[in-house]
C-alpha cells in the first residue's frame, strides 16, 4: 500500500501543530504547496503515531506528487477545448457499423501511434458523429496523460494565415508541437483561398510523422481540390495524411435525423391510435 493512501491526513481532534513559518516559507519557494497545506497534520499524525520519519517523508511526497498530476491533467482538459460530454462511454458504436470498436479502442488506449505522428481521418456526412467519436478519441488521450487540441479547422487556419502576415508562422506551428493531437474538425469548411490553403499545407507538413492529426471531413479525398486548390498541392496533402493513418469511414444516416424521427415516432402513433 503507497505511503499516502495509509496516511490520508485524518480530521483529528487533536491540535495540530502549525506549520512553523519558516517551513511555510521554504515550501513556497520550493512550490510545493500541498506539502505546504498537508505538514501540519501529517507532521501531527505523525509525532502521535510514531511513524519513523521515512514514512512521514514519504507521505509528504507522494501526497504533493499525486496532486501535481491531478493539476497537469486539469490543465490539460481547459487548455484541449473538448465539450465535456463527447465521450466514448456516450457514443453509441452500433449507430456506425463501418467503424470498427476495437479499433477505436486500440486508438484510446494504447498511445505509441502518437509516438510515430500517425494521424486519424473521419469521413462521412454531417451529423454521423465523427466530431463525438473524435472529441471521445481526445479525452481518453487526456486521460492517458497525453496534450491535444480541438480546434475547427478554419479558425485554425485563420489564426496560421494571421501568424504568417505577421512573420510569424513558424513560432505559431511550433506552439502547436506541444500537442501530442491536434484535432481539425471540419476540413471542407475551410474557405477556397489560396493563401488560407497554403497555410494548411505547411501544417500537415511540419508535422508529419512527428506530431498527429486527426482530422474530420464531409467530403471524400475525391473532392479536396476544393480546399487545397492547386491539384500539386492537394495531392501531397492526401500523402503525408495517410502514409501513416487510421481511416473511419462513417457513412450512415445523421444520427441527429435518426434521433430526432425515434422521438417523433412514439407520439406519432399515439396521435394516430386516438383519432
Ligand atoms: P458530425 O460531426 O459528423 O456532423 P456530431 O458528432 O456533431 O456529427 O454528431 C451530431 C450529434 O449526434 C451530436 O450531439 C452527437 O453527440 C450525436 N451523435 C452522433 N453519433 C452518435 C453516436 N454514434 N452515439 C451517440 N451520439 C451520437
Ligand atoms: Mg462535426
């Protein structure tokens, strides 16, 4: 058993021993605040109990190291800009039969295709899901201790064509490097502009295989001429997006349509057994 599970700093009676200012002081510079919060009454568990003074070391630690991670995680779930309720345990596999559980599953939980910069691609018509399953995909990486970023594709590409007028281009995709995924949700909405197009470009370029996409699309690769324009251009896009790629292809009726006519159906046949 880990020392701080043994000594969760109990709601004692006792009369704590304040943590000495001194002490207080050193724990700040050092920025360990839960040591900071937790020494007077584990010091007091302590002194009472008679622990030998590793165990009280240990504690100490082990309590400032599990709410470091607690903290880096939460950051990590603000700054990925998810909606909180995409997640794999509300998405329903058996409205997508083309798409593989155990694939997506694989994806979730083992992390070593991000190591590679394997991206994923989400095809299919509006409404079938692909932002829910890729937001999911995203919170399970999270969870995993992995950084990602969900952005719409276009207001990414507004902000790199906004980098580069002001020569800054490449510090901006180097901020992006630390996401481990970098979720692009609606590629064929992006503008036809060639200079929004060429920004995309050297995106998918800087990051290939070193850092992941994921990327959703209503349109088939057929037809992204239209985002990228230059047929030289659009050609080495599709390549480096899927030398290393997991494809889902989602095309199945709007789960939203499908949602919405299951709950018309009921009262409609009440309607009409009544008239
Ligand atoms: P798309 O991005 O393909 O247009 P969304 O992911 O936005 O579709 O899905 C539309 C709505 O339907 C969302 O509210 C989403 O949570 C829900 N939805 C879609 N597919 C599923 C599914 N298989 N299981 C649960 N909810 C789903
Ligand atoms: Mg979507």
């Amino acid at each position: 058993m880990s020392a701080a599970s043994m000594t969760t700093p109990a709601a004692t009676t006792t009369t704590l021993a304040p943590t000495s200012a001194r002490l207080g002081a050193m724990l700040t510079d050092l920025r360990m605040p839960t040591i900071k919060r937790l020494a007077g009454s584990l010091c007091a568990q302590s002194d009472m109990e008679g622990w030998p003074a590793h165990r009280l070391l240990e504690a100490l630690l082990e309590h400032e190291i599990n709410e470091r991670e607690s903290r880096r995680l939460d950051r990590h779930r603000a700054e990925a800009n998810l909606s909180p309720d995409k997640r794999l345990s509300s998405f329903d596999f058996s409205a997508v039969p083309s798409v593989s559980k155990a694939q997506v599953m694989a994806l979730a939980e083992g992390t070593q295709w991000l190591e590679r910069g394997a991206n994923v691609l989400l095809f299919g018509p509006p409404g079938v899901g692909k932002s829910h399953l890729v937001s999911a995909l995203g919170h399970a990486l999270i969870d995993a201790g992995r950084r990602v970023l969900f952005t719409r594709c276009s207001d990414l590409v507004q902000r790199l064509q906004a980098a580069r007028r002001d020569l800054r281009l490449p510090q901006e995709l180097a901020k992006l490097d630390r996401f481990d995924l970098l979720i692009l949700d609606d590629l064929s909405y992006v503008r036809r502009d060639q200079s929004e197009t060429s920004v995309l470009f050297e995106l998918i370029s800087e990051r290939y295989e070193r850092k992941s996409l994921a990327i959703t699309a209503n349109t088939p690769f057929s037809q992204w001429g239209e985002v990228f324009v230059e047929p030289a251009m659009t050609l080495a896009a599709v390549d480096r997006l899927v030398h290393h790629s997991t494809i889902l292809e989602m095309n199945v009726e709007s789960y939203r349509r499908r949602a919405a006519q299951q709950g018309i159906a009921p009262a409609s046949r009440k309607a009409r057994s009544t008239s």
